[in-house]
C-alpha cells in the first residue's frame, strides 16, 4: 500500500499556465510503466495503434456526459444495452437473460453477490469460492456481510469438487468459480461446480472477467459459460481482453427480472425525485461505456479471434522457453494468464526488473506472474533473451514483497 500521510501541498494560489502544468504532468508520468513498451505483463493490454485510436476517438467524444441518466443521454443507454446484448451472445445467454455495464469486474462481482444474498434472505449467508478466486469475492463478502468460504485447490490448481461440496450448507448464497482465474491462468471445473450449486437450489456464478472475451475465441475452451446448466451469473472484463479503456465489465443473469427485481437501486423518500441506478457509483462516467462499445463494434469476431491468435502464439513461445530454462509452469492455463516458478524465481524476478520488466510476484507457490497481451508478440523474443540471463545471473532474491496486483 502507498503511505496514507499527505502530501505537503495545497491549492496553489493562481492559476498555472498549460505549459508548465503539462510539463510537469509528463514529467511525472515518466517514472509510471512504460507499457507502451510492452514492459508490464498485467493492469493493461496493448491491442494495437489502431485499437488505441478508436478508444481515444470515442472517449473524446464522451469526456463529458453522465451515465447516471439514461433518459438524458439515450445513446449511452443504448450503447450500454446493445454492448451487454453482444456480450450475452459471446456467452451463450438464453433467452430473457439480461445484464449491466458496470466499473469493473469488481463491481460485476459485489453486485453477483449482493444479488445473491438478496435472493436468498437467510441469516448469516455464507459464499463459496474457490481459494484462487479474485479478492472481489472477499471485498464483496466483507461489504455485504457474507462469510468466505474457500474451496481447496487440487493439483492441478482447479477448485476441488468435493471439498466443495463439504463447504456448502443451507447459508450458502452462492458458489462460484474462475474462467480462468488470475494467479495461474487455471479454469475450475465449472459444469461439476455449478451442478453440484444447483443440485443444492444455489445460484453459481462464472467469474470470466478475464475469460469471457477470450474463451469464446479459443477452439478448445473448456466449458465455463450459459451453456452450462446451473450458470446463473456471469461477469466479463471489457476492459481486460475486449481491449475497453478502463471502466467497463458486463454483468449478466441467466434470469433478467433479477437486474429489476434484485440489482436496481430505486428510491424516491426525498425531495430530489426518482433516483434509480444499477450501479454501484451514483454518477458515471459516459466515455468507457463509448469505448467499449467502440471496440466491440470496430474489432467483431474477427478482429478478436485475430489478437486471440497473436497471444496465443506468444504463450506458445513462453511457454515453451521458459520451461527450456528450467521453469516450471503453474497448473495448465487455458489462454493468456501463466505463472511461473523455480526454487529461486523472486531472484529471477529481481533479475528481470533489472532489466526493466514488470512481473507480479505471487506467493503459495512463489511465482512470477504474466498476463499476456496481443502487443507482446513485439517483445516476446527479447523477453525470452532477458529471461535466460536472468536465469543465468540469479543469486539471491533481494526480497522484493509479493503484491498483488
Ligand atoms: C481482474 C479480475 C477481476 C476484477 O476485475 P477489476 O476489473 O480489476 O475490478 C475479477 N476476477 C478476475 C479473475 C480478474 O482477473
């Protein structure tokens, strides 16, 4: 965490010109990740100039314009409908599903769970989700007063079914699992996980934020999404693999009266008039729902199916010369997220920051972390050239703290 204590400054007392403030600006800027460099291998995910254009075209044309209304604004509504719409498609979401655009996979993931809880009305209702799954089910279940379950993981770092079944009981809101999950690129056993929820009359959820547009691109996909009996909620990351600015995930429900029935915030005991949100923010931001629905349209099929390709061959390559080195693969990830580990990785891992390359560390196993993206297939042959020095030059690790990030 960064230091809470503030900074010495205050309002300054006159304006200050643009220059000096934009020089100051990217001179700040200048010690942030240099991911246009593909030196990050997370938090962004270079698609190309030409996805970068699109983005900053539709956000300039939405700097301005609150979400929070759709009456207001009907474009935004609309683009809003029609990107949950195509969403709902890629997932296979049946008829009478519906959904929401929301900030991020974490809200997708607290309003699930929320949702659930809602349904279900029991007291002291617990959540079940696998020990890999992203601390958004924690954040959810500590803000919504839920208790945290975690479902072991087997060897092959799937969440394990009958320890999941163990876990579950009649306070149990909700079981979930990851397509795929973020330390180790892994998808759970999603049909056992949500056959086993609605064997019990519990709602299960796919947290593909990361998957959800990926999976549908890839040819062998493990089964994770509404084609799944006993799926009921989904969330999907536009702002991870959809190439969105961030700001924009889907949330979707195999049942759509539940957005009214059970998401909606409506409330009008003021003097201000109707006040209803699906959101958790009051007001938001119009540009990323612009820029999600931009990509979307400007990319299709087969413009995704295209960057999905070019990652997978950069996995391949990793793959295939980090393990050359002696590494050993986490699990077996299913597209773009892996981890890696070896008795003295954070010494590896201090070797490559040397060489000005950004990877997450992780812990229970040590690990070096990647999430690839499609621009990386610019770097990935120098990546690999640094990797084997690092390797090579490893000595002790200089202790740098596992942070997740
Ligand atoms: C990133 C991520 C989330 C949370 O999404 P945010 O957009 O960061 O809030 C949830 N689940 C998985 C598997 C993720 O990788």
């Amino acid at each position: 965490m960064v230091s809470m204590d503030l900074p010495e400054t205050s309002l300054p007392a006159h304006g200050t010109p643009r220059e000096e403030l934009f020089a100051d600006l990217r001179a700040r800027k200048s010690a942030d990740a240099d991911w246009r460099a593909g030196r990050t291998w997370s938090l962004i995910y270079p698609a190309g100039e030409d996805v970068d254009a699109v983005l900053r075209e539709a956000h300039e044309l939405y700097l301005y314009e609150n979400a929070l209304n759709p009456f207001r604004f009907p474009s935004l509504a609309d683009m809003e409908r029609e990107v949950v719409a195509m969403t709902a498609g890629l997932l296979h979401a049946p008829p009478g599903a519906s959904g929401s655009l929301t900030s991020g996979g974490t809200e997708s993931i607290m309003q699930a769970i929320r949702v659930a809880r809602d349904r279900a009305a029991v007291e002291s209702p617990a959540l079940v989700v696998p020990r890999s799954a992203h601390p958004a089910f924690a954040k959810g279940a500590k803000y919504f007063g839920l208790e945290l379950r975690q479902i072991p993981l087997d060897a092959a770092l799937r969440a394990d079914v009958s320890a999941a079944a163990e876990l579950i009981d009649e306070r149990t809101v909700l079981v979930a699992g990851s397509a795929p999950n973020y330390p180790h690129g892994v998808v759970d056993p999603i049909p056992e996980l949500a056959a086993l929820a609605a064997s019990r009359g519990i709602p299960f959820h796919t947290d593909a934020c990361v998957g959800g547009f990926l999976l549908p691109f890839l040819p062998d996909a493990p089964a994770f999404d509404f084609r799944v009996p006993g799926v009921t909620t989904m969330s999907a990351d536009v702002h991870k693999y959809g190439y969105a600015t961030k700001g924009a995930s889907v949330l979707l429900h195999r049942n759509g009266d539940h957005v009214l029935q059970y998401q909606a915030f409506l409330y009008q005991d003021w003097p201000g008039g109707l006040y209803g949100s699906l959101a958790l923010a009051g007001a938001r931001p119009a540009a990323p729902i612009a820029a999600a629905w931009a990509v979307m349209r400007y990319l299709g099929v087969d413009g995704y199916t295209r960057l999905v390709r070019r990652i997978m061959a950069t996995v391949a390559k990793i793959r295939a010369g980090s393990t050359d080195l002696g590494l050993e693969l986490l699990g077996d990830p299913a597209a773009s997220v892996l981890a890696f580990t070896a008795p003295n990785i954070m010494a590896i891992g201090d070797e490559m920051d040397d060489r000005g390359w950004h990877l997450d560390r992780q812990n229970d196993p040590d690990a070096l972390h990647l999430m690839v993206s499609p621009e990386h297939d610019r770097v990935v042959d120098r990546f690999l050239t640094d990797l084997r020095d690092s390797v090579d030059n490893a000595g002790q690790s200089r202790g740098v703290q596992a942070r997740y990030s």
